[in-house]
C-alpha cells in the first residue's frame, strides 16, 4: 500500500508537466550553444552480434559520462566524448555478464571502460556523420556514428535545457582483440547509441 501511495504520489508531481505533451522537439534552430553533459540516467548504448548464426542477440551498456559541446550556428565545429563504463554491461543472462567481463571478452579487470572521442562532424539537416576514435581494451580505431537529432527543450523535471540524439555503427570486435570464438560468434557488432545531454551553466 506504502509503495502505491508513493508512485501515485510521484505521478500526481510529474502530471501537470506530462499534461503539457512532450517538451522536447527536432527543432534544431532552438539548440542552445554551450557545452552539455550526458544525461547518464537515460543514455544507453545497446549492441547485437550474431549468435551462431540462428539469431542476432543483444546487450546493453549504461550510464556512460561525456561531454557535448555545440553550437547550432556552427554545426560542424560540434564534438562529443564518452566514457562507457564496459564493466557494467548487461544481458539477459547473468552467467553471460560475468564471461562478457573475462579476459575472453573485455577483460574489464584491466580495462573497465570504453572511449569516444569525436574527430570531425560532416552535418546535413538534422543528421551527421561524426568521425571519431573508438578504444576498446586500450586498442583505438577510427569510426563513423551514422547520428541524427531528435528533440531539443527544457526538460519538464529537471527544468534544465537539454538535446538527445540517436547514432548507430557497426565495428568489428575482433579490431578491438576480441577474437572469442570465431567465426562461431559474429566479428560484427551494431551499435545503437541513444543520448541525452543536458546543458550546464
């Protein structure tokens, strides 16, 4: 009864906001310029391989930390860097955690986190390609996140100025010297990036 008298309670606070629509919109021209940090509680990056060839399985990383530094004028001066923490990955499966963990895998003992750091950012309407260096397991290699805006606005709750986006790649892992059980497992990962930032003083 307690728990249900709290969530009630949290849903009768977040009405009045919630009854105005959603706040944010591909409104691009109403950006804010300024430097933005990753709204760790709500960005994600989930990644599928195929699994012996019968069907693609996924997984996801949270609560990454980053920074987003834009400016709409100048669209293509924008850049971007994430730290992903590897050692928190997540599956369906628990047994599946702690081998994604092992020296097979990430090796998260010694490398628990993964980095992108932005290059270069060709923009075109509300998409970009942003070019940047991905380190995995202390190995760095070029990619190109295929990236697209999706909302602007103050965020309802928080009230503070805030962007999300949305990006996907596809890496090999075995670039990376992640080579466990190939060609069993698929040497292609997909990547799906999606991303909140909010903007800070």
């Amino acid at each position: 009864m307690k728990a249900q008298f709290v969530a009630l309670a949290l849903l009768g606070f977040a009405a009045p906001a919630l009854a105005q629509g959603q706040p944010g919109a591909e409104a691009a021209a109403k950006v804010a310029a300024g430097t933005y940090t990753v709204d760790t509680d709500h960005t994600q990056i989930a990644w599928g391989i195929n699994h012996l060839g019968f069907n693609v399985y996924y997984g996801i990383f949270g609560n990454p930390t980053g920074t987003l530094t834009l400016d709409p004028a100048k669209p293509e001066a924008a850049s971007v860097s994430l730290t992903i923490p590897v050692d928190k990955v997540t599956t369906t499966s628990e047994k599946l955690n702690a081998h994604l963990k092992s020296a097979d895998f990430f090796d998260t003992a010694k490398f628990p986190t993964a980095t992108f750091k932005s290059t270069g950012v060709v923009v075109d309407g509300l998409k970009a390609k942003i070019a940047g260096d991905l380190t995995i397991k202390g190995i760095t290699k070029p990619v190109v996140l295929d990236a697209r805006f999706t909302g602007t606005g103050p965020n309802p709750m928080s009230k503070i100025e805030t962007v999300g986006f949305e990006a996907s790649a596809t890496i090999k892992r075995s670039d990376y010297g992640i080579t466990y059980a190939l060609p069993v497992l698929g040497d292609e990962v997909s990547l799906h990036i999606t991303a909140a930032f909010e903007r800070r003083p």
